[in-house]
C-alpha cells in the first residue's frame, strides 16, 4: 500500500504542509529515471536539461530543502510545547496548593482561596481577549479560555479531542475528582469556593489532556517523517540503480535534530511528566491508570499492510465497475458522475413506455432489458424441459433440465457466475435427482439429498485449491514472487525481443505457482516502469502486455494449482496424476507453446522498431527470516504434492496436504483474518457449484444414458480421433466462455467417454481438455489474464490494447497450442502411462 496514504490518514491535520512532500518526491524520481533513460540514447533534442548533474546531487537537493523545513518545523513546536508543559505545571502545582488549603482551618485559610481562584479567572480572561478566537463549544467562557492557548505561527489546533468529547470528559472528570474533594467538604462549609475548586479542576484535566495529544502528535510526527525519509531514498535508489540511502540517512537525517536519539528522549521525558501530573490530578498517583486514560484520546495510527495479490484483484474488479464495465440487473451502472451526492434529489430508476392493446405502460428500464429477456427465455426453456418428456426416468430428466438451465445461465452471464453456482443445490434438492448408492437406487429424499449435495460441494478439491490461494497470498505478500520475477527479468538486458520474452516466461512460472487469476496483476505492476518510460502507442507496450496475458493462459497448464480449471480436472480423474506426471507432460508443451506465441508477437507487433528499453531493477534488500520461512514451506508443500501418491497411507488426499501451508501461515500471522476474507470466493464457490452438478450428473444416472449414447457414435473413431474432436469443441467453447465452467461442464462427460471405449483412457481424453480450456484465448473475455490485460491503461487514461489485437495474436495462438498438446501434449501422455 502506498505510503502516501500513511501520511495523509495519519497526519496532524494543521500541519499537513509540513511533513514530508512524498507524492512530489516521487514525481521528481520518475523524472530523473526518465532523464537518465533519455541521456543514454535517443536524439540530442530529447535529451534533458539537467544532464550534467547527477541524479543523486539533484534527489540530495530537493531531500535537504525537506529536511530543512523538517527540522525548523520541529524545533518551532517543541519550543513552544515546552514553554506549555512549563505553565501547565505551574497550574497543577498551583491547584494541588489550593486544594491543600482547604484542609487547613478556615480561620487561617478562607482569604487564600478565593484570592487565588480570581486570580486564576482573571489570567483566563487575560488569555481569551489576547488575540484568542472565541470558541463553538458550549459552556461558560472561562471554561473555554482555560482550555484555549496561544499557538505557534504555523498553525492551530482547531479540533482538538478533548473538545469533541466535552461532555464525556467533564462527567469522567467529576467522578474523578469527587473523590478527591470530596473529604473537604466535613470541615469547609463554603460551596461557592468548592465549585471553584471542583470547576477548575476539571479545566486543568482537559488542558492536560490537549498538551499530552499535542506532544504525541509530535513525536508521530518526526517517527512518520524519518519512515517518509527512508522509504523515498529506497525508492529513488532502487528505480535510478543509485546507493544513497544508507549514505544520506546515517549523515544527514539521523543527524538531523528532529530524529536525533537525545531529541526523543527528551519529548518522552516531557510525555512523562504530564502523565504524572495527570495521575496526581485525577487517578490518585496512579500513573498507569493515568496513561491509560490519556491514551485513550489519541487518534489510532493507520498502517499500511503490505497487499495479497487478491486484495489487489478486489481493487482491479471495482475499477472495472467504475469503468461501467458490467451492469447490474435493475439496469444501474457504476457511472463514477452518476454517484449521488449530497443536496442531490433521490435517485429514480429510468423508465421505458411501452404501447400494449391495454394502453401505454411506463416500465422500468430493467424490466424491458436484453438482460431481462435472456433471463426470461433460459427460464422458459428449463420449465419447457422439466415438462416435455426427453429422458425415461423423472430424476434424468429434472437433471437434464438442471443441467441446461445452469449451462446457460453460465454461458450468458445474466447473473453473476458464482450465484448460479449457488442455485446447483437448491434444485437439485427440490427438483430429487439424487439416488440412493444401493440397490435398488431409490431417489433421495429431501434430507438425505441436502446432505450428499453439501458434501459434494465440500471436497478436497476445494482444499487444495484454499492452498493454492494461500501460498499465492504469502508469496505476494513478502514479495518472494516479485523478488524472483524481476531478478530474472533484470538479467534479460534492454532488447525489445529479450524483454518479451523474459516477460512472457515469468509470466508462465508466476501462473504455475501463484495460479493465472494473480500472475497478471503481479506481471503488470513489475514492467509499470517500463511502459512508464515507452511513447504513447508503442507496439512494444501492446507486445508486452498482451504476450503477459497470452503468457498467463499458457501457465495456467503448468502445475495443478495454476488455474481452477486444473483442479477440477484433478477431482475429475482416477487415479488423479502426481505432480511430476502433470509437469513431464505439460512442461514441454508450455515451453514450445511459449516459443511459437513469442515469434508471432515479433510478427505481428514488430516491437524492436526504434524501442529503447528500460532495464528493470532486481530488488537488492537481503532475504528476512520470514521471507526464508515463506520459501521453506511453499517448496515443502509443492514436494509433498509431488509425492502424494506415495504418501496417500499417511495423508490420504493433497486437499489434506493444503492444510499445511494454510494453518502455518496464519496461525503465525503471516497472513491475517483480513487476506482470508479477501480470498476469490467466488472462485471457490463457482468450483463448489460445478462439483456439486457433477455430482448430481453422475448420481442420477444422466451422465451414463449420455455418455453410451456418445460412445455409439463416436465407436468408429480412434482414440487420437476422439481426442482431436474433443479437444477442439471444447477450445471452441471455452473461448467463448469461462475456462473453469467449460471444465465444469465438458470434463466429466468427456472421462466417461473415454471410460466406455474399447480401449480405455478416460484420464488421457481429461488431461487434453483441461489443456485445451486454459489455451482458449482468442477473446478479451477469455479467461482472467485477458480481462486484465484489455483494462490495463496508459498515464492517459487510454488502453493500450483493443478486441481487434486479441483476435489477430489470440486466436492463432489458441489453434497453435491446440496442435502442440494433440501432437506433443498427446505423446508425453501416452510415456507417462495415461
């Protein structure tokens, strides 16, 4: 998260100009990576001015000026802090004399009281007529100017905590003080004065309160700035390949008087010291009590947590509603201008008039939509199944109907996919189309049918597909993938045909570990200087982006957890393949795919015309023991997952292997409560919704009468001639439509085909079409890596790719890997034993 938002939410509002100018400082950055960019190539006209000096004299520069404003900032208001801690303590030990007095007897002391206490009256009038504004609050004014001193030149504090909570602090104040005074009052009879005294009081409290908030805004103050000092050095360093940092912090800002260790401690010292004047006023002398009641009046420290690659996909999907990319059923669009704000009228939903033999109609506009329309025919057409009599058996037929509701309502996305997933168990139970294992197969009942499609839904398919999210979440976390991404692309130099293809490969390996719903989002973000650096409209930035998404797909074959899709084809197969039987077969394959994607981007984009590359900077901080710890578990998890065929007596399941990562990184607090809730759940639940279908398919008898009436058509054809038809519908279908619902529902007919042939090879005829869906890319909407691709945008707010540059580069893409997997893809199967 970008520290610029820790300056600006936790900030002193009154002194927001004179903490450290980060954003400018960061501007000052790319323009320096831009002027040593242009100083080592193009024409001498588009060279800068400042050439001739170095980066690290012109950065030095603009960090002194915000050093010194820093520092004589500081020392104005540690000045005058001091000077008012001084006088406030004075106060107390003038109001502990006071109270002291009322336990002498009244012969000797009834004068000195009331002396005092107008002495006191008449040094607040004093101080509210000395140029003071007359305060909002309510209450007497002699409250008010007892509360109120004179301020600094830079600034005053118009909303202090204490006087937002006036009328808390004054009841906790009397309760408070009752105590105290309350001994008084057997032998001084004079109740005048004891309101004085019990009314000053409680102005002392709240003045005590206001210098102690005003003090620990000050030490924020100076801990936030040296943070701003070191993370934009780190920055400049790493962007501008300098080593300032360690050298400009350790001589100038350490040294520096704000920061200086001696500095700290004697704000601490003066914390101290109106904590024990606060204790000896209100609790009795006791000063923890005292903290933790003045504590309870600062403002909660904001931090910034480094995101989980999912919390930025969250970020990406509501910048995709605010683009107005997708419509919600009553006809709303995230129209950023269309937001309501305050003074505006209530919002009205548009109408349409609609002319009917009866009259004219004014209906809503959602009600008349294409949206509404397809919603009203894919529901005709399952009551038109459920009653037109297709299958000899009621639970086939509800099935089926099920079965084509649920595909359309997925093909055509009228509503959100992973609610038509949730719409799987309700029919199923409703509609009976579950049957009893034993003979003599009676359907389910209500009950019984809740609980065997609940357990579907739950398996250890959705465990390790949890694992796959949660390693993917630590890994983003600690940065470990992006440590590992631009290491490798930092080795790939600054030619264009280099780069591409340094991209693409670590955009492959990203998928492969960290699943292709996350790999783009992290790609993305890594060549950011990059195209930051390229002109408007470069082909290069348009190769590069759309070879990361192409990329993205590809590695989306590579390991089981690389995409959802993989992981239903896992829970589909039997015996499901081991991990080393997955990469010997998909290993060569992504690599000669990779090849020939990469020579028809080269063709089609001609990226090396007159580009000048950027080289990406690796990261240069050493490995911390938590990021060690990450690594360790995440290579220990993937190497039982390679040897959970071997370990199935000890573990049973990789589902149960997945558990291992998840409770260790947090149980220990690696990740938190928040990074859970941010997981894709709907990825999850659409996976829960298919394998609940699936399971109804099967249970109900459906997918066998389906599958033999397949298998005598297709009973002339050879086993390569079955996986080339296959393989090709289901690339057809899946470009046009999700690839983890293509999987869903394609997959487990084309296992029980190749289950009924001759020659049986029902995982061979799977693993070929799970490759296939991750290969459909012909379209910006197919598949996740295309979608981020097609948003992603230029500092102008244009994007740098069209529809027009998927189909010319996507579609022969997707027919080149589907000739690579039916020619290589097929004999690695037959070796591995598929």
């Amino acid at each position: 998260m970008k520290f610029s938002h820790s300056i600006q939410f936790n900030a002193v509002p009154d002194w927001s100009n004179h903490y450290i100018a980060y954003s400018t400082l960061k501007k000052l950055i790319y323009s320096l990576e831009k002027s040593i960019h242009l100083a080592s190539g193009g024409d001498g006209e588009s060279r800068p001015l400042i050439q001739h000096d170095e980066p690290e004299t012109i950065f030095s520069r603009a960090l002194d000026v915000e050093l010194e404003k820093i520092g004589s900032f500081y020392v104005i208001k540690e000045k005058e802090l001091t000077d008012e801690v001084e006088a406030l303590l004075k106060e107390v030990a003038a109001f502990e004399e006071g109270a002291e007095d009322h336990t002498r007897p009244a012969t000797r002391s009834s004068e000195r009281p009331q002396l005092r206490y107008r002495s006191q009256s008449a040094r607040s009038r004093h101080s509210t007529e000395d140029g003071q504004e007359d305060s909002d609050e309510d209450g007497d004014d002699e409250a008010t100017g007892l509360t109120k001193r004179r301020r600094g030149s830079f600034g005053r504090r118009r909303t202090i905590p204490s006087a937002m909570l006036a009328s808390t602090t004054d009841m906790t104040a009397s309760t408070d003080l009752t105590r105290s005074l309350r001994r008084y009052s057997v032998t001084y009879d004079d109740y005048a004065e004891q309101a004085a005294l019990f009314s000053n009081g409680i102005m002392l409290k709240k003045k005590i309160i206001d210098v102690y908030v005003r003090l620990c805004e000050l030490k924020s103050y100076s801990q936030l700035n040296r943070t701003g000092f070191n993370k934009i050095l780190k920055k400049f360093d790493k962007i501008c390949d300098c080593r300032l940092r360690s050298k400009y912090m350790n001589s100038f800002v350490d040294s520096a008087y704000p920061f200086k260790p001696e500095t700290t401690k004697a704000l601490e010292e003066q914390i101290h010291r109106i904590v024990k004047a606060y204790a000896e006023i209100v609790t009795d002398g006791d000063e923890a009590a005292a903290t933790k009641d003045l504590r309870s009046h600062l403002r909660e420290h904001v931090v910034w947590e480094r995101n989980t690659v999912w919390r930025e996909l969250i970020g990406l999907e509501r910048r995709a509603e605010a683009a107005s990319l997708g419509h919600t059923l009553l006809g709303r669009e995230a129209d950023p201008q269309a937001t309501r704000l305050q003074g505006d009228d209530d919002l009205v939903l548009p109408t349409k008039a609609i002319s009917t033999p009866l009259g004219r109609f004014n209906l809503p506009t959602w009600l008349v939509s294409s949206t509404m329309f397809t919603l009203a025919v894919i529901f005709a057409i399952f009551v038109a199944m459920l009653l037109v009599p297709i299958m000899e058996k009621p639970e086939q037929q509800n099935c089926l109907a099920i079965l084509v509701f649920v595909s359309l309502l997925w093909a055509t996305e009228a509503i959100p996919l992973f609610v038509t997933s949730l719409t799987i168990p309700f029919l199923c139970v409703v509609l009976q189309v579950f049957l009893d294992k034993d003979e003599p197969h009676k359907r389910l009942g209500a009950k019984e049918a809740t609980a065997a499609v609940f357990a579907a839904m739950w398996t250890p398919v959705i465990m390790l597909l949890l694992g796959g999210f949660t390693l993917a979440a630590a890994l983003s976390k600690c940065y470990i993938d992006k440590r590992i991404a631009t290491f490798v692309l930092s080795k790939a130099g600054t030619k264009p045909r280099t780069v591409l293809i340094a991209n693409m490969a670590v955009a492959a390996v990203a998928s492969m570990l960290i699943s292709n719903v996350a790999a783009p989002v992290l790609c993305f973000g890594i060549i950011e200087p990059m195209l930051r650096n390229l002109p408007s409209g470069s082909d290069m930035s348009k190769a590069v982006i759309i070879g990361i998404a192409l990329a993205s797909n590809i590695g989306g074959m590579l390991s089981p957890i690389a995409s959802p899709q993989n992981v239903v084809a896992i829970g589909i197969m039997e015996p499901a393949p081991t991990w080393g039987q997955w990469f010997f077969i998909v290993i060569p394959v992504g690599i000669i795919s990779l090849f020939l994607i990469w020579i028809l981007l080269l063709v089609a984009f001609k990226p090396g015309r007159g580009t000048t590359i950027v080289p990406t900077r690796p990261i240069k901080d050493p490995f911390t023991g938590i990021q060690w710890f990450v690594t360790i578990v995440t290579i220990a998890t993937i190497g039982l997952w390679c040897a959970s065929h071997t370990l199935e007596n000890v573990f049973g399941d990789m589902g149960v292997i997945a558990i291992i990562p998840i409770v260790l990184f947090f149980g220990v607090g690696i990740l938190t409560k928040e990074d859970f809730n941010n997981f894709p759940w709907t990825i999850i639940i659409l996976a829960a919704g298919g394998l609940s279908l699936g399971k109804a398919v099967n249970s109900s008898g459906l997918l066998h009468t389906v599958t033999r009436e397949i298998t005598a058509q297709v009973e002339d054809f050879s086993l390569y001639g079955i996986l080339v038809v296959f393989s090709t519908l289901i690339l057809v279908i899946a470009t046009f439509i999700s690839h983890t619902v293509a999987a869903l529902i394609i997959l487990p007919l084309v296992y029980n085909v190749g289950k009924g042939l001759e020659e049986p090879h029902p995982n061979l005829l799977v693993m070929t079409g799970v490759l296939m869906c991750s290969a459909a890319m012909g379209l910006p909407t197919s598949g996740f890596p295309n979608m981020t691709a097609i948003m992603k945008e230029d500092p102008a707010g244009q994007r740098y790719l069209q529809v027009k540059h998927f189909i010319s580069t996507g579609v022969p893409s997707s027919i080149m890997t589907l000739v690579v997997v039916v020619t290589v893809g097929y004999g690695a199967m037959r070796v591995s034993g598929m």
